[in-house]
C-alpha cells in the first residue's frame, strides 16, 4: 500500500504543513498541491465542496505526493467511509465532544475487527494500492477536532480514544468554548494557554496534536510550541489576499 507520508513524518519527531480547500474545484485543488504542502484538506464542513466534488478533488491533489485529506460535514459514518473509500487518506471529524465519539469517528476509519468500515474502495484500491485493504488500518490517520466547551472538558478522555491519532484546533470555534470573539491567529492568552493544554494532553497519551493557522508568523510559532502539523493557509485566503494586494500596490501607483 501507498505509504501516509504524514504517519511517516511524525514518527520522524517533524512537523507536516497543511494547506487548506475552500473552493470545490479541481484546477485549484491541483494548483494548490503543487505548491509543496506535504497534505491538503478538501473541507466538507465550511467550504463549498459536496460529496459529488470530492472525487475529481482527491483525483487532482493524486498527481503530487502531497497527502489527500478531507474534513466531514459532521461525524456520519457514512460520509467517512465514502470519502476514504475515494481516496482520502486522512480524515477531519469537527465538534468532537465525547470519548464515545472519538471512538465513533476511529471505527468508521477502521475495518473490522478494529471497526466497522464497510468493505468497497472503490477508488482508494487504484490510489493505494492493490493491498490497501490489508493495510488501510494502518495508514490512515483520523483526526478529531477539539473546540467545545464539551470537548475541553472530556479532552483526556478524547485524547485516549484508542487508534485516534491526532487531535485537531479549530481556533475560531474554541474561541467561543472560551467566551472570545471567534477569529484565527488567537492571540489571547486564554487562546494560547487552552492550545498548550491541548497540545500537552495529546502528548501525554501518545497522539499528535494540529494547529489551524491563518498565516505563517502565527504558524511558526505553533511549530515551535510543539504542535506537530500545521494549517498555514486556504486556497480562498491566497486568493483574497493576493488580489488585494494587487490593487492595493495600484491604488497606490497611480494615486
């Protein structure tokens, strides 16, 4: 089977970058993979891609060797399996706020006995290899996202669901969980002080821990606070971005 370059990384002890699809669409997904992000996050839950885009998606990121990631709309059994049996290799589960679920969202990931994914991959065979069946269990990384107050509360039992590998920071949400206003890039120290807590717990029962970054100067920082992947930025944030920056340079040359 096609190796998880991301499990690779971490057993290295480094950091993996993540980029981020906002835009269902498969010449930005493509473009997007190319830039060297060693994993690239097709996003179900707030982006604008549905299941019927997922597939020519995950086909454009296949090109590169970047890692096929695909964040849920919620934490469906169904919408798992159909998103791996595509192809992904690497699952999101946003709003995770029990053990119970944790384990929910691992056993829709797991064929049995582990869990109870259903048998048909359809594309993920061609993608992953002709024994991907035998060995998708121990590839594909799972991800439960941490950012309620429910969450926060059962975090260490969260964190010791078994075959979890990593827990995931949705920033904005945490920071209602908080009593903050939502943004990315929080820097409040409650923010930073609820991250590390994540992150150590995480730590202490041996899984990973993402931090979802709006831009490199609050993404280094997190590398260097310990966080093992990082989100840097979205297709729709460069695009934004860029094109300000474009007629802003204009405005001002021709002021």
């Amino acid at each position: 089977m096609r190796p998880n370059k991301i499990k690779q990384m971490w057993r290295d002890g480094k950091c993996a970058t993540l980029g981020w699809l906002s835009i269902a669409h498969g010449i930005t997904a493509e473009v997007m993979a190319r830039q060297g992000f060693d994993a690239l996050c097709i996003d179900m839950q707030h982006g604008t891609a549905e299941m019927k885009d997922v597939l020519p998606m995950l086909q454009a990121i296949s090109q590169t060797d970047t890692v096929p990631v695909v964040r849920v709309a919620w934490n469906d059994p169904a919408a798992i399996m159909k998103a791996l049996d595509l192809g992904a290799y690497g699952i999101i589960v946003p709003l995770v706020n029990t053990a119970a679920e944790a384990a929910q969202a691992v056993a829709a990931c797991r064929y049995p006995p582990v869990g109870f994914r259903s048998n048909g991959p359809v594309r993920a065979v061609h993608y992953g290899g002709g024994d991907y069946v035998a060995n998708a269990n121990d590839e594909i990384v799972i991800m439960a996202m941490i950012e309620t107050k429910e969450g926060l509360a059962n975090l260490d039992a969260i964190c010791a669901t078994p075959g979890l590998d990593a827990v995931y920071i949705g920033p904005a949400d945490l920071s209602f969980a908080l009593g903050l206003a939502p943004r990315g890039d929080n820097p409040d120290p409650l923010h930073i002080a609820t991250c590390d807590k994540i992150r150590e717990t995480a730590h202490k029962h041996g899984i990973k821990c993402v931090m979802h970054c709006a831009a490199a100067p609050f993404a280094a920082g997190a590398v260097k606070r310990g966080f093992d992947m990082v989100m840097l930025t979205s297709d729709l944030s460069c695009m934004v971005a860029g094109v300000r920056a474009q007629l802003d340079e204009l405005k001002a040359k021709t002021a």
